[in-house]
C-alpha cells in the first residue's frame, strides 16, 4: 500500500495518509491539546505535505497510464454529477 507520514514534532501532530489524500492515520499528544494550538490548521497542514508525497508515489509506481489509456484527464471534480455538489 502505498502511503506517506509527516509530523510537526513541536505540536504533537503526525499524519499518514494515502494517494488522493485518504487519512490512515492520525496520531495527536498532549501538546496537540494546549489552547492556541491551532490544531485543524496543523492537521490539514500536514494532511497536504503527506498528501504530496504520497501522490508523487503513487505516480512514480504506477509510471505513465495514459499510454495505456488510463490516464486522468481533466480535474477529478468532472466526475462528480453536479447533483452532489455543495451550492
């Protein structure tokens, strides 16, 4: 499985997350908790370091798909019917 860590040492935060952003984990400490940490911003923060990293895995393993047809073309949101979006 393919899937990619960061942490912020300082705030008590680490994350694992797969290609596309699929959280896998997320381990918080005390520090995490004090007031004023801004904890959803570390998350999130964090979320897309992993995020990146585990996308540019997953792209260097599966190699160029579109040669095989199976590469995406376009942004992900063209695929989501506009029924299900948020107006």
């Amino acid at each position: 499985m393919i899937s990619a860590h960061a942490h912020d040492p300082d705030r008590g935060v680490a994350v694992e997350v797969g290609p596309g952003g699929v959280l896998l984990d997320l381990t918080l400490d005390g520090r995490a908790l004090r007031p004023g940490s801004d904890l959803a911003r570390t998350i999130l923060s964090l979320v897309d370091t992993a995020t990146a990293r585990a996308d540019a895995r997953a792209a260097h393993a599966l190699g160029d798909l579109g040669e095989l047809g199976l590469g995406r073309s376009g942004d992900a949101e063209d695929t989501t019917p506009t029924t299900w979006r948020v107006r």
